[in-house]
C-alpha cells in the first residue's frame, strides 16, 4: 500500500555511514517534527539489488507535502484510549491521531482516532510490532493490525491488516538535504475484512520499501499500490526532514481561502468524488492517508479560482477509512472516506 507516514517517519539510532542497529533511542521524541518531500512518480532501480547500497536521491525535483508533529499522548483527546502510548503522530490540519509505544523489544503501533465522521477510535486487538529492537541488515518480523468492532448488535466486522517485513539492504541513502547511513525494509502486506466471520471482497495485496536512517527524523519510502511483487521500478518517492510541514517554499499562487466538501459517494466502492472551491487560482495538493497515517496516494494540480471536483479511484486499496488532505497555498482541510468493498 502506498504511504508515507507516520511509519514511514520513524527510525532509529547509532553508527553512521555503515551498518546500523536500531534500538528503543530510535523512537520519535515528542516535540518534534518533520516535513514530508514528495518527488511524485518516478521510475528508480532502488528498490533492486542486496548488500551494501547508494541511493543517491539528488537528481529528482522535491517539494514539500505536509509532515508530521510527534506529540505527548496526554495532550490528546483520546489519550484514555491509549494508555500505553508513548508517543502521538498527528497529521496537521486533521483531527487525526495516531499512537505509539517504545519498549525495549521494538515499536509497536497501538490504533488511531479521529474526529473526522464524528469521531472514530481504532484499538488494536493487541499491539502491531512496527519495528523490532535490535534491528539490523537481514532482521525479519511480522506486523499484525487487527480491529474488531460490533457497529449494530449481532454484526461483528473485523479489519486485518498484516505484513512480513524484511531488511534486505543497507547502505548510504542521498537525498537533496542531507546524506545518511541507511537501512532498506521490504513491507510485504496483506489487507482483509470479515463480517461475522466471512471474509467480504478479497484479499489486498501491497509491497512498500522504506529506507530508515540513524536519525529518528530522517527516512523515505518508494511506494506503487498497483505492484505485484517486490521488483517494481516505478513508484512515488517520498523523504522526511526535520522541521515542520512549511519548510519550503509554497509552490505556485497562494489560496485566500478555499473550502472542502465531503466525498461523494460516501461509503464508495472503489470511485468517489472530492468536491472543494478555491477562492482563487492555487497550486493544490491531494494526500490520501490510511487508517495508519500512511500516505497511499498523492496527486498535485495548478487550478484556477471556482469549484472544482477530483476523481479518487480506491481499486487498489483495501477496505477502510481513508483521509483526503486537500493543500491549497498554505491553507489545508482533512475529511474522511470510508471505503466498502
């Protein structure tokens, strides 16, 4: 599945320039922050090849798409539901909570909440390892995202989400702001939902490789929802930097104002529409999010003042809520999708 995210941001800690061991200092301090830099699609070979690795990123044009804000859990809304957390990742200009905890043996992702929709919390049945400590070159493991809910008496619909995570790679990762030591991480994940126990739609199947770095605010992911297999060389690159989502320039005019409407139809299956109306002409940024704060699609357009409407094709995709970040100028409104298949 496609992403950047909240994941996709967390990393690491030791020895630069070399291999590297991940360990519980790799988790994300609250109070910080990071920018995410999107290239768009590209066709790149990094996801090829083993061993000892450069990934020089300098040749492709980045812009800035938003980011991520790592916050104490306590300062939160839904803070009662995580008591374990440790750490909240919070999109800006959502309501969109998601939460973390370090422990000695690995990061583990808890759920999310929302008050998009009017309010949606997903608690993890038990928590999902997102990354092992220690963790080096050739450390396998297996994350389990696995909610159940029982939205009217009697109907019991359970969402799965799982993958097999290898770190097959490692090496030194470019990018056209700083230059880490780096490790790469094959996500081999698997997406199913079952109401009463039967299993609805079929089974979604995604590859995602993720590069993570000694520095807890550094990373990237090379991503293509419509991949069959790990050998893809085409794909949307995405790297994170410190500081927050406005550290570059603003591309193109500057929105007043600008206003989103709910999608429609809402629940979809697998097209919807994304209605908005610009006050005047803007470039624009379209960020789809998972239920796990990870990016799964990203589109840009320079559009004039008026209403206008954004396909949003969701066939790749498993079933679920989806959140569309809609950036026009400096200006940015969130609202949530639910997608039924």
């Amino acid at each position: 599945m496609k992403r950047l995210s909240l994941l996709a941001a967390i990393v690491f800690v030791t020895t630069a320039f070399g291999q590297i061991t991940l360990n519980q200092n790799s988790a994300p301090q609250v109070g910080t922050s990071v920018s995410n830099h999107s290239g768009g699609t590209q066709v790149w070979n990094g996801a090829t090849g083993s061993g000892n690795q450069t990934w020089d990123m300098t040749s492709f044009d980045f812009g800035t798409t938003g980011g991520i804000e790592y916050l104490d859990p306590s300062t939160t809304p839904y803070s009662d539901d995580f008591p374990t957390a440790t750490t909240a990742g919070s999109v800006p200009g959502t309501s969109y909570w998601s939460y973390f905890r370090a422990a000695n043996d690995g990061l583990w992702y808890l759920g999310f909440a929302t008050d998009l929709g009017g309010g949606l919390v997903n608690i993890s049945d038990n928590d999902a390892l997102t990354l092992p400590f220690p963790c080096t070159n050739g450390t396998t493991w297996t994350t389990v995202f696995r909610v159940t809910a029982e939205p009217t008496p009697g109907v019991t619909y359970v969402s799965l989400d799982s993958a097999i995570n290898t770190v097959n790679a490692w090496g030194n990762l470019i990018t056209p702001r700083w230059t880490e030591s780096a490790l790469r991480q094959l996500r081999h994940g698997y997406s199913m939902t079952f109401v009463n126990g039967i299993q609805i739609g079929a089974t979604f199947e995604s590859w995602m490789y993720s590069w993570l770095t000694a520095n807890p605010l550094r990373g990237m992911t090379f991503t293509n929802s419509g991949a069959t297999g790990p050998e893809y060389t085409t794909g949307d690159l995405i790297y994170t930097s410190e500081g927050g989502v406005n550290a570059d320039p603003v591309r193109g005019p500057v929105a007043e104002s600008f206003r989103l409407s709910q999608n429609y139809p809402n629940p979809f299956n697998p097209t919807t529409n994304l209605p908005f109306e610009l006050a005047k002409s803007s470039h624009v940024e379209l960020t789809i999010y998972n239920e796990l704060g990870q990016a799964v699609q990203h589109m840009s357009y320079d559009l004039g003042a008026g209403q206008h409407v954004l396909p949003i094709d969701g066939s790749a995709w498993g079933s679920g809520s989806y959140f569309a970040r809609v950036m026009a100028g400096s200006e940015v409104q969130s609202t949530r999708m639910v997608l039924t298949k």
